[in-house]
C-alpha cells in the first residue's frame, strides 16, 4: 500500500461536531458497509418551504442525550440490509466525524440502534483506505486526545 493506514481497535469514540456530539462510542465492524447512527423520530417534513429530515440522536437513557430534535435539508433514501439480513428504507445523512484529530465528511444511516451496544457503528465504507483493524485494541484515539489534553 502506498499510504500508511492508521490502527483502529474494535471500538473507540468520536466527535460528530455537525450534531454537536464529542466522544460517542462507536462500534468498528469490517463486516458492515455503511456507518449508522442512533436515531428516532425520523420523519420528513416541511420546514422554512423544503423538505427536510428531522431526527433526535440517542435515546434518554444515554448519558450524552439532549432532547434536541437535529434538522437536515441535506438527506437521501437508501434500502440498507440489517445486521438480521431484512432489507430497511432508511435515511442517509452526511457529516462529520473526527477521529484521530482529523475530520472526514461521512454518511451514516439512522436507524433504532436500542438494542445495541453502541449507538454508533462504522462500516467498511469509513474505515477503507484510512484504517487497519487490530481487535486487540479499543479507544486508540480517545486515548491518544486525552493524552493530548493532559
């Protein structure tokens, strides 16, 4: 490979600056394509004379919960295979992720993440040409920004 890729463990946190989120957990999984993000009250609706998608991150429970509803005039339609194998209309947004102090524009999925672990989950699609996965690690850049703060 002609660039060197940066090692990510099996989960680490991230800042979504365009939501207004530092060090959400986030779930690596090569065996995803796309990111997804926590969501409910995903519905599109008529605002300032556009179309935009409405959504609120998290669930109440969630110690970083605001119950903010986030507005994105921005958004497309996608059919998205579940980690059960059933196919989902979903909605597609791009923002920002920081990891490892840099910023990538990245498109995540909303859905109801309840059920699971992490609130967020980055796909093969993210971390593809940017990142090398070892297992035997977690929270590299959380760590690493920490230290940095010290």
């Amino acid at each position: 490979m002609s660039q060197s890729l940066t090692v990510i463990g099996r989960r680490d946190r991230i800042d979504l600056p365009g939501l207004g989120f530092r060090n959400l957990k986030a779930k690596v999984d090569t065996g995803a394509f796309g990111c997804a993000i926590h969501c409910s009250r995903i519905e599109v609706a008529k605002r300032d004379g556009k179309m935009q998608l409405s959504f609120v991150l998290l669930d109440p429970d969630h110690p970083l919960y605001v119950d903010e509803v986030h507005w994105a005039e921005d958004f497309r339609e996608k059919k998205v295979k579940s980690s059960s194998g059933a196919a989902e209309h979903r909605y597609i947004i791009t923002t920002p992720v920081v990891i490892f102090g840099k910023r990538f524009n990245t498109d995540f999925s909303l859905t109801d993440r309840s059920d699971m672990k992490y609130p967020i989950l980055l796909g093969r699609k993210f971390l593809r040409k940017r990142f090398l996965v070892d297992v035997r690690f977690r929270d590299l850049s959380y760590k690493r920004k920490r230290k940095k703060v010290q």
